[in-house]
C-alpha cells in the first residue's frame, strides 16, 4: 500500500464521491438483508397458519383465515419486489460515485504523468523507450483505476455486507454461523491462488500476443524485401511457430480458468449442507425454525460474491501497487533544467560559450571539450564538422535540452541557466536533424509555434523554404493531411517543411541543425538565397557538414571531436589552406562529378 499511497491526495480531492459512495454502500446491502427475512417471516407464516387453516377444516373460519394468508403472502411478496428494486437503485447510486470517482482520478493522474513527462530533459528520453513510456501512462493507469474504483467498491461492499450479516447471524444462532462460514475463507484464498495464476498466464499470453503481432506487422510492412529474397516460407514458419505458442498460453489459461466457477458452486454447496445438516439438528432441539434455515442459505448467497471479491480485489490491489510503484518511478525523475531567476526579456541575441564541456549523462561520451565561441546580435556562423564531433550537441545546449557539464553558456551576456526556459525557447527557431512532423495540415505545422499565425504569414515562410510550388500543386492544398510523420511527403519536402516551421515564429535566433541534407543543390541553393534576406539582423547559428551552407555565415567554425580546429570567414579558412580547404574541395570535386 505504500506505492499507493501516491493516490491518497486524490482521494481527499474526491472525498465526497468516496463518502456517499460509504452511504449508498451500507443502505443497497440494508436492503440486501431484508429480503432475506421476510422469506423467513413468510415461511415461518405459512407453516403456522397451515396448522389452523387444516384445524378449521370446512368450517366458515376457514375462509376469512385463508384470506388473510393469501393478503399476508402477497403483502410479504410486494416488499420482497420493493426491496430488491431499492437496493438496484442504491447500487445504481454506489457506482455514480465510486466508479465516476475512479475516471476522474484516472484522468487526473493521466495528466499528471503527462505533464511530468513534458518537463523531462531529453536525457530521460534518451534513456526510455517509446513504448514503456506509453505503457505506465496507458496499461499501468488502467491498472490503478480497478483499485480507486471497483477495489475499494467490493471492500466497502464486503466489509459492511460482512458486519451486517454476520453480526445479525450470529445474534440469531452463534454455532450454525460458525459452520456456514467455515468454507467462505478457504473460498476466498482458493480464488486468490487460481486469479494470481489466471493474471499471469494472462499477461504471458499478452506478451505472447504482442510478438505474434510484431511478426506479422514487420511481414507486411518489409513485404517488399521479403519477396526480394524469396523468405515467405520462412516468414510462414515464424507465424505458424509465434502462433502455435500462442495457442498453447490460451489453452493453459483455459485448464485452469474452468476450475474457477466448479471450486466456487462446491464450496457454496458445502456452506449450504453445513447449514440444512446443522440448521436440522438446531430445528429438531426447538432453537430455530425452518424459515430461519432458509434465511441463513439466503445469506450464504448474498456472502459468496463479496468473499469471491475478496481474492479478486486482492490481486488486483496487487497488481495496481506494482503499477503504480512503476509510475511513482517515472513521477519521482525531477529535471535539472530548471530557470535559477525565471529571467523573461526580449532578447536581441548576442550568443557566448565559455570554456564549455559537455559528456551525455546516459552514455558518458564527450561531446564537447573546451568548446568556445562568440556571436553578436544580428551575426550568422556556421559550425562544420563530420559526423559525431559534437555539432548537433550545441544546437542541444543553445535550446537548453541539456545543461553544459562545464563552462558557461550567455545570451545577451547573461548566463543562459537564468532565463525563463519558456520565453528563451520562444524566441528561437530549431531545424533539427531528424525531421519531425505531426499528423496534421501542412497549415497546422508551420503554426506550430504560433497557433494564432495569419495565413500570409504562413504562406510567405513556406515560400522562403521553396515548398510553395509543391504544396499548391497538392488537391487539397495547405490542408492537406500529411499523415503520420510527415509520411505523405518526400525527404526534401519534410526538411522544407520544418524550415518554414522555424521561420514563420520570426525567431530572434535561428538554429539550422544539417536541415539541407535531403535536398538536392538546385534546391539548397534556392533556400540558401532566400535564407540571407530571412538571416539578415537575426542570430543564425548554420550546423552542417556541407560547405555550402557554411558560405552564408559571417564566421566559420570547424569542429573535430568536440574541439575547434580552425575558426574565420570562408575567404580566410580557403586562404588558411586546412581542414575547412580540404573540405571544401572534396566537396567541390563531388558536385562536378
């Protein structure tokens, strides 16, 4: 319970569902019990006034006597009817509050792990997978719902069906209530062996499930490469083998879930045989009559479901603390981002790094070592380099995704750890490396920055990124869906499309991280030129490792293995005759060809 623990503020938060939940509770199993003796009253009636009616026989008495019966039957009968429609009405009212309250904390908590999530550093990110991700925001949730809703619903059900029957049995006959509960324990204890067994032959089969999924999903999708290799008979055995498995899980989840309902009609048959065997001899001594014998089977009835629930609500308060200690897990990451003066200023641009050094927390690589630059409002410079030498890394550091390990990043000469990271990150445009689009309108993404943006804003930065031309010639033009990542469109399409993105904010500080790679030289020289008038009096920081790109920017830096080894104007890194020449030649012979 200490895992769960977490939940108690939101049952404080929902405390009235949970209190007239209680009330409904105890006034549905008030009229549970009521039922049971009128039978005993009607029975106990009907046997005494039998006596009479028989003694009166043929005479005029007998008539008038069996007319009051029949009245008193009937009567007995109606508030049997009323009774039971009373007590569907409270249940009615017992599941408005405990199980509306169970959605609510559902939602509550699903918005809380959301929001958490949200202020992870991408470290975290780097760290976990997708799919767990989903799972405790998803799976584990549902999980805790069964206990704040239809856990805690049977344990008040059981516990206030428990004091009133059995205090209300025992007041009646101490030693048959004895041994009519005798078997209700070890009920309870066989249904929690065989549900643990049944949740986790359950969860085998899902795991099973999953992978029978994954092979035929990874089948269909690299359907084409299956054919080119002529691998279906092999694609065939590993479905026919992850199916076959599958099979096997459900049919031994099916041996031991049919011994559930025959354990459960025996042992309420044995709590019945106790009752008319020992019930009998407590009949024939004169302490009881038959009405009460029938009584007590009626409230063996009424005790086997909230006993069955008993080993039910067990394993699934089990099973919701072990999902709830995984989500705790992920609730209890707190983010070292975190703004030391929540600073909120328009910032002109002026960028600063300081001796900087930076190794990624999960991996301990080295990206960066003594790393420094200097950039003035309204300049452009390109950071060049081959792959894994840290570019993509200051694009990180400038977004402030990670915090420099050492040294000292400024903006405006101020220290970047002070500003607000919500104004910071306004006031900048990213291109990242690796695309990402949502499955929305090509209108909808370039406003994502901004979801108030005119339509002529839109339209000229989609220009700018020479996607105009493309998106014009779709059927349904700038409303047009483009699926799931950005699927409907080609590489070069998608990198242009994340380049309007970034422009359209108007950002004060422009971060193009490898965004030309996709496209083809006409088109990187068409953005490249529409790129100078967007650069101008903007802080543009170009990361790439084409040369190309790199000509646009008032300074060059080129990085190898997180240091500077070589920094100027292109004129002067071509005259310098080194890397940055070598570079460019490479580069130059490759176009010709």
């Amino acid at each position: 319970m200490k895992a769960l623990s977490h939940l108690n503020k939101y049952l404080l938060k929902y405390k009235w569902y949970l209190i007239w939940g209680t009330v409904f509770t105890v006034i549905s199993n008030l009229f549970g019990i009521f039922p049971a003796q009128l039978v005993r009253y009607s029975l106990d009636l009907v046997r005494e006034t039998l006596d009479i009616y028989y003694l009166y026989d043929k005479a005029e008495l007998q008539s008038a006597l069996y007319k009051i019966f029949a009245f008193s039957i009937l009567l007995y009968g109606i508030l049997i009817l009323v009774m039971a429609l009373l007590k569907g009405f409270f249940l009615f009212l017992v599941r408005q509050t405990l199980i509306v309250m169970s959605r609510h904390i559902e939602y509550d908590l699903k918005n809380e792990i959301y929001d958490h999530y949200q202020t992870l550093p991408l470290s975290f990110y780097r760290r976990h997978n997708t799919g767990d991700l989903m799972a405790r925001i998803s799976e584990d949730v549902s999980k805790v719902r069964m206990y704040v809703g239809p856990s805690i619903m049977y344990g008040l059900n059981l516990i206030t069906l428990f004091i009133l029957v059995i205090s209300y049995m025992v007041s009646i006959n101490a030693r048959l209530s004895l041994y009519v509960l005798l078997p209700l324990p070890i009920l309870s204890v066989a249904i929690y062996i065989v549900n643990n067994v049944v949740i986790r032959r359950s969860e085998e089969i899902q795991r099973s499930l999953s992978r029978l999924s994954t092979t035929v999903q990874e089948a269909f999708s690299g359907i084409r490469v299956l054919k080119a290799f002529v691998k279906e008979d092999t694609s065939a055995e590993n479905f026919a083998r992850e199916s076959d498995l599958y099979r096997q899980k459900s049919l031994q989840l099916t041996k031991v879930d049919s011994l559930f309902f025959p354990l459960v009609v025996l042992l309420v048959g044995l709590s019945n045989v106790l009752v008319v065997f020992v019930g009998g001899q407590e009949v024939m001594a004169g302490r009881l009559t038959p009405g009460n014998i029938t009584e007590f089977i009626l409230y063996v009835y009424m005790l086997t479901w909230p006993v069955m629930a008993l080993g039910w609500t067990t394993s699934q308060t089990q099973r919701a603390a072990a999902s709830q200690q995984r989500i705790n897990e992920f609730l209890g990451y707190k983010t070292e981002i975190v703004s030391e003066k929540k600073l909120k200023r328009e910032i002109e641009g002026a960028l600063e790094f300081k001796h900087v050094r930076f190794v990624y927390p999960d991996s301990g690589i080295v990206a960066l070592k003594d790393f420094s630059m200097q950039v003035k409002a309204g300049e452009s410079i390109a950071i060049l380099g081959t792959t894994g030498s840290g570019k993509s890394t200051i694009a990180n550091l400038l977004t402030r995704m990670y915090d420099a390990s050492a040294g000292e990043i400024r903006v405006d000469n101020i220290p970047i750890r002070d500003y607000n990271l919500t104004s910071l990150r306004e006031q900048m445009g990213y291109v990242p490396q690796d695309v990402f689009l949502f499955s929305e309108t090509i209108s909808n993404n370039v406003r994502f920055g901004k979801p108030d943006m005119p339509q002529e804003r839109i339209e000229q930065a989609v220009r700018d990124a020479d996607l105009y031309q493309n998106i014009i010639d779709f059927p349904e033009g700038f409303e047009t869906r483009i699926g799931e990542r950005g699927i409907t469109l080609s590489g070069g399409q998608k990198q242009r499309l994340s380049i309007a993105r970034a422009i359209a904010r108007d950002p004060k500080i422009l971060i193009l991280d490898d965004c030309l790679s996709a496209v083809d030289t006409n088109t990187e020289n068409i953005i490249l030129n529409n790129l100078k008038r967007i650069m101008a009096n903007r802080t543009s920081v170009i990361i790439s490792h084409r040369v190309s790109s790199a000509k646009l920017a008032d300074k060059i830096i080129v990085l190898d293995d997180g240091e500077v080894v070589e920094q100027g104007s292109h004129e002067e890194l071509l005259a310098h005759n080194g890397a940055y020449r070598e570079l460019y030649e490479k580069q130059l012979q490759a176009e010709e060809a």
